[in-house]
C-alpha cells in the first residue's frame, strides 16, 4: 500500500474499513484523525471484526455505536503514543485513555477485554502508522462470563 497523508485517508479509501469509517464519523474523530502530524499508531479493525463484535455481543455493540461519547473512547483504546512498528518487542503500552493498556508481542494485541491478530502492519499514515486487525479492542469484558 503507498504511503497514506492521514489516518483517515486509510479508512475512507479502503472498502474493507467502511464501518470504522461510520465510527469515526458518529463519534466525530473524523477530523482527528485526518491531522497530518499525528504521530501515533493506531489499531485498526476491519469489517469483518466489527460484524463478528456484532455477533458475539448483539445489541451492546449497536448502543456502543449509538453514544459519542463511549465510541470516542473505544476509538481512543485503540490509539497509542509514538509510533510502534510491527513486530511489535512484548511489552505493554498506554492507550490515548488514561490509565487503559494494551500489552503487545510480535504481531498479537491484547486488551483487557478482547485480543486481535495483526492482518496488515506497518501502513504509514502521515507521521503515524496504521495496524488492520482482525478484532474490536475492547477495555472491557462484555463476555459476562460467556
């Protein structure tokens, strides 16, 4: 893939990331993340790991869409400081929410409720990098014990 200006260009050329693209527009990021001098990495989930979120969890993850204010958090959970190529040396790593942690080893991301498998890495965007995953990143556990 050639090198990408923003964040966004990625998720809006892509037919793959067209519900990550409905995301950021309802949580209002949209404009965020298409800043050419965001340094950051981003994990990025494809359709297929939204519809299967969808699936698991039912109608949790449509109201989690619905509210703007929980989407820009989950969005956020997703996003760290610096740039982290792939693969990535085991460690854990702050997200841009505060206090919330994604644990990293080879091309595998951990979160606390959730798990996802690098697909795609090392996609420049601008000063960032993008990561397409297999998997929603969820800071909490929705399973209910399932």
């Amino acid at each position: 893939m050639a090198r990408l200006a923003v964040v966004f260009a990625l998720v809006a050329l892509s037919p793959n990331l067209s519900k990550l693209k409905a995301a950021l527009y309802s949580s209002g990021l949209a404009d965020t993340f298409s800043n050419k001098e965001l340094a950051v990495t981003v994990f990025v989930p494809n359709n297929d790991a939204y519809s299967a979120a969808e699936a698991k969890y039912g109608s949790m993850v449509s109201s989690l869409m619905a509210n703007q204010s929980l989407m820009k958090q989950m969005v956020y959970s997703n996003v760290l400081k610096g740039v982290i190529k792939a693969p990535f040396p085991k460690s854990t790593v702050e997200t841009y929410v505060t206090g919330t942690f994604l644990n990293l080893d080879n091309y595998q991301v951990q979160a606390k409720g959730s798990s996802a498998n690098v697909k795609q890495a090392n996609i420049v965007c601008g000063k960032g990098l993008a990561h397409v995953v297999d998997n929603v990143l969820l800071m909490v556990d929705l399973s209910g014990g399932r």
